[in-house]
C-alpha cells in the first residue's frame, strides 16, 4: 500500500513540475508576443493642435496599461503641450503596431477625441535618437523632404556661397531616414524634360516645366544661418587659435499648403577658440561645419535638449499624425456665395471618412478657405465636392493637401 502511496506522489510531483515549467515558460515569453490594449486619447484646442496632443494621449496611455510605463517621466518630458512629439516617437519604443478605431472632433466643446488599439511590446526605450527615429521613419512611408538655407558667413577664409549648413542638415536628415530631394537637381531635370517638350512640339507641357510649380516635397526644411569666423589669434605662445560664432534658426513647411509644422531657434553662441585647441583653425570653412555640426545634433551640451532632431521629431510626428488620423487638406472656392458654402460643409460633414469640417476664411468676391481632416485622398475629396456643388464650378489647382476649385465658365 505505501508503494503504491509514493507512486503517486512522485507522479504529482512531476505532473507539477512540468505544469509550473510551462507556466514559467508561458509568463517568460507573453511580453515578447506583446499585449493588446485598446485605450482613447482626448485634447483640447483647435484641430491644428488637438488631434496630435490627442493621439499622443492615446499613445501614452496604451504603454501605461500594456507596459506599466509612464512615457513622460521615462522621455523626461516636462511640458507635455510643447513636447508631446516627444511622447508620441517615445512611445514606439514600445508600440509595435496600432490602429485607429475612431476619431473626431466636437467644435462645441472644441475637443478631440482618438479611439486607439495598440500591441504593446517592452520595447527598447533607451536607444540612441537618430537610431530610434530612423526605425520609427522605416516602418512607415517617408515623408518627401527639401533643405533650403539662406547664409550669412562672414570672416576670413570663408567662401561666399558655399552652402555649409545645407550639407550638414541632408547629411543629418539622410540619416534619419528622410527622403531627400535637392531643388538644383530638381530643375535640371525639369529643364531637361522643358527642353524635350518643346522640341517634340508641345509648348505647353514645356512652359510647365519651365515655370517649376509642381510639387516635389512634403516639407521644406528652411534654415537661416547667420555666423563669423575671427582672426587668428594666439592665447598661448605658439598656440594659434580662432572664435566662431553662430546662430540657426530652423523652420519645417508644409510645402503646398504653407503652413508651419515645427520651429527650432539656436540662439548665437560663441566657440572660443581655446576651449579646444584640436581643431583646424587653419581651415576656417571645416572649423564652422564643425562648431555648426555639434550645435544641430545636440552633442554640444548646451544644445543637447535643443538641436536639429528635434525638428526632425515634430516632422515625424506630424506625418504619422497625418498617416494614421487623416490628412488635412485644405479647400479653397473662387467667388462662392455664403448659402452654397454653408449647404457645401453641412454635407461635408456627413461624408464618412471626413473627420471634421473647419471654415478658415469668407470672401465672397476672392477665395474662401475651408479646412478638412479626412482619409480620403485629395481626388476623391475633389469629386465629393464636385458632387455638392453640380456643375458651377470646376478644379482648378490639385495637391496632396491643397485643392482650389473656380466657377465654370
């Protein structure tokens, strides 16, 4: 009988170890395979602001409920209206993947509202920004980008033209991840296309070309560099040395609305040329990229909370707000009569996939403006408004985020 007593009990105790043994195992890898969560996001303000402090709301509060982390503490954000960009690209240190269930905005109580379901995963929080931000760039489609910079470089040995702080900031955003484009290339290539046009007899398709108003960028980056490289100057015997001073002020465009997604101001600093004494001093244009170079990537200390990725971040933020909520496309009527445009946005409105319905601008006799968020594309924008309004009026100008309608003739 007491054999039969230990069989027993050695066969539990083995049934209980492996039960244990997978339940460890089990425990082990559920974060690896990442948790759902469906949570919603709300803010206050216009639609310009509110529906991206909104998704970053959602953002953070999905890696609270499925990783038990609280993004602002974790990003070391310390106002969220300003840095909520910040939040947003944090939060894919965790969020491997999420979709947008609902969103809208109630222009009574001015409130937007997103609806979020997110698979939340422990992620990498610490990594290097560039590293995260290109990961973040890669798993979604690239924004178009075009750096213009106008300089003011002064000093000796410095070559007027040389476009220094162009270089440095399509080097810095190619390795980000952005997509590139450079205007000279640009219209060369359009001058070429100009060129074969006319000779091929179609005058009208050149003088397009010619005149460069197609769209060729999502953002324009606009950078104003003003700086002056000192004379050499010798603090210590046999020791020659030069002061730089620069400031940067950087501006991200929507490029065929106008609008301004994100500003960065470095303010004048001046490099005393004996704090380092490594540097080619003898090379004025390679001592300013270098001085230039350390203020926009942030590893100078006194710009490592401000720099050039943070515009970068408020550029990506922006796009993947534009991706995942809808974009805003911007309507503009020639001579529209006030009762045609009422009636125009009441209907709008009850277009599905038109999240909201903003008028900008009145005028009867030039152009009103009216502003939607929608995940329509601009073409089937176009015909939706074509639809309301029969046939007095027709397209006149179409972008990705711009359309510009006038009576017909």
């Amino acid at each position: 009988m007491s054999l039969k007593i230990n069989k027993i009990r050695r066969i539990f105790k083995v049934k209980g170890f492996i039960f244990s043994s997978i339940l460890s195992v089990v425990c082990f890898f559920s974060p690896l395979f990442g948790e759902e969560v469906t949570v919603t996001g709300m803010a206050e303000g216009n639609p310009d602001t509110a529906r991206e402090l909104a998704l970053a709301n959602a953002l953070r509060e999905a890696v609270r409920q499925g990783a038990g982390v609280d993004i602002l503490s974790e990003s070391k954000v310390q106002n969220f209206q300003m840095e909520y960009d910040r939040v947003i690209t944090s939060s894919f240190g965790y969020v491997e993947e999420y979709k947008v269930l609902a969103n809208s905005y109630n222009p009574k109580k001015k409130e937007y509202t997103v609806k979020i379901k997110a698979k939340v995963t422990k992620g990498a929080p610490q990594m290097d920004q560039v590293l995260a931000l290109r990961m973040l760039v890669r798993r979604m489609q690239s924004p178009r980008v075009m750096v213009e910079c106008t300089e003011e470089i002064t000093g000796e040995g410095i070559v007027p033209g040389s476009s220094l702080s162009s270089a440095v900031l399509e080097e810095m955003a190619q390795k980000t991840g952005f997509e590139i484009f450079k205007k000279t290339m640009i219209k060369e290539r359009d001058e070429k296309d100009a060129a074969r046009a006319e000779l091929l007899g179609d005058s009208f398709d050149a003088k397009v070309k010619k005149a460069g108003i197609t769209s060729t960028s999502d953002f324009k980056i606009l950078a104003n560099v003003k700086g002056q490289v000192g004379p050499m100057k010798e603090p210590f015997p046999d020791v020659k040395v030069r002061d730089v001073a620069i400031g940067v002020d950087l501006q991200a465009v929507w490029t065929d609305t106008g609008e301004i997604a994100a500003t960065v101001s470095l303010p004048t600093t001046y490099h005393k040329g004996e704090s380092q004494m490594n540097l080619p001093f003898d090379m004025p244009q390679q001592l300013f990229r270098h001085y230039l170079l350390a203020m926009l990537t942030g590893s100078e200390p006194a710009f490592k909370q401000n720099n050039a990725y943070n515009l970068f971040r408020r550029i990506i933020a922006k796009w993947i707000t534009e991706l995942d909520l809808g974009a805003k496309i911007q309507l503009e009527f020639k001579q529209i009569d006030k009762n045609t445009l009422d009636k125009l946005i009441a209907e709008l409105e009850k277009t599905p996939n038109i999240s909201y319905v903003w008028r900008r601008e009145f005028d009867q006799r030039l152009f009103s403006v009216l502003e939607i968020e929608t995940r329509l594309n601009s073409q089937q924008v176009e015909e939706a408004v074509l639809k309301q309004l029969g046939n007095k009026y027709t397209i006149d100008v179409a972008t990705k985020r711009r359309l510009r309608f006038i009576p017909k003739k």
